[in-house]
C-alpha cells in the first residue's frame, strides 16, 4: 500500500510538472508572437505614416491624380511583397491600390469597409487592427490620415499585410492568443 501511495503521488508530481511546462511554453510562445506582431505593425506605422505625411499625397489625393498616387506607394510592394496599399479620398472612395488586383479578384471601391481606415480619417491618427477574411486569413490594417495644408483630411492611406500562415494557424486554434495580442498600437 505504501509503494502504490507513493507511485500515485509522483504520477501527480509528474503530471503538474509537465503541465507546468506546457503552459511555460505556451506564455513563451504567445510572448514571442506579441512582440513579433508588435515590431511588424510598427514598422507598417511608420512606412504609412512617411507616406501619408508627403505633401505629395495630399496634393495628388486633391488633384486625383492616379498616376501621381500610384508612383507614391507603387514602390513599397517591391520592398516589402507581403503590403498592400490603398489611398482613398475623405469621402472612402480608393483611388489607387498598389500592388495591383488580380484580374477576376474581388476589388473593393470603398475603403470605410475594411477595419481601420474610417477610424484613421475620423481621429486624425494612425490606427492598426486586425480583421478575419471569410477564408479565415489574419489581416493587420494600418491606417493614417493624409491632412491638407489647413490640417483637415484629403483621404486616408492603408497599409495591409497577412501574417505568416504558421502563426495565423495557432491563433485560429487558441482564442486566448487573441485576446493577449494588442488590438491598436
């Protein structure tokens, strides 16, 4: 009776200590992906807010001048293939996209639909958020407002990128991963 006491009570002390070490991982693994999320939507704050500060966008946003529109953000997909821009003017309708929709692809017309980018224009500030896609895709949105030389805003730019499917995965199975990530940086 004595050995089986014994036995039972170190499968308990086993048990605790290897849940113990799962959770450990998971808070390493869910602390390594807020700060890579973090770094990564820094970083696309700070690309649309260069952009969206340029008196060029503001100019060619008042001007609706494509062409202008599209030599402003059409560089920055080359550099980082995994953007997406949009410029729209005040009243949400996009006026260029870079890189370019694919033939047959759903193309939005109105850039208030996709998260952040009517929060951007209305605050006067840069907003990031995250949104599903019906495919069950993670997309950030970082939005900033281009302000006309009387500081009111022309248009808003928005900046999109998916994260990794290897990440989108383990936060599609753990709704706790969510909830620890930040909503807005």
């Amino acid at each position: 009776i004595g050995a089986g006491g014994s036995a039972a009570a170190g499968w308990q002390i086993l048990d605790r200590l290897l849940e113990q070490s799962s959770n450990d991982r998971l808070n390493i693994a869910t602390f390594t992906f807020a700060s890579m999320y973090q770094q990564r939507v820094a970083e696309a704050e700070l690309v649309v807010r260069q952009l969206s500060e340029r008196p060029q966008s503001a100019d060619a946003i008042e001007s609706r001048n494509v062409a202008s529109l599209m030599s402003i953000i059409d560089p920055v997909p080359t550099l980082r293939p995994y953007y997406s821009l949009m410029i729209a003017d005040a009243s949400g309708v996009i006026l260029a996209r870079a890189p370019k929709p694919r033939p047959r692809a759903v193309v939005e017309t109105r850039i208030f639909g996709i998260a952040g980018a009517a929060e951007a224009l209305e605050s006067g500030a840069t907003v990031s958020a995250l949104s599903i896609t019906p495919d069950c895709q993670l997309i950030v949105s970082v939005s900033a407002p281009v302000l006309g030389y009387d500081r009111l805003p022309l248009g808003v730019i928005q900046l999109r990128f998916p994260l990794e499917d290897r990440k989108s995965t383990r936060l599609n199975s753990s709704h706790e991963w969510i909830s620890r990530m930040p909503s807005s940086a």
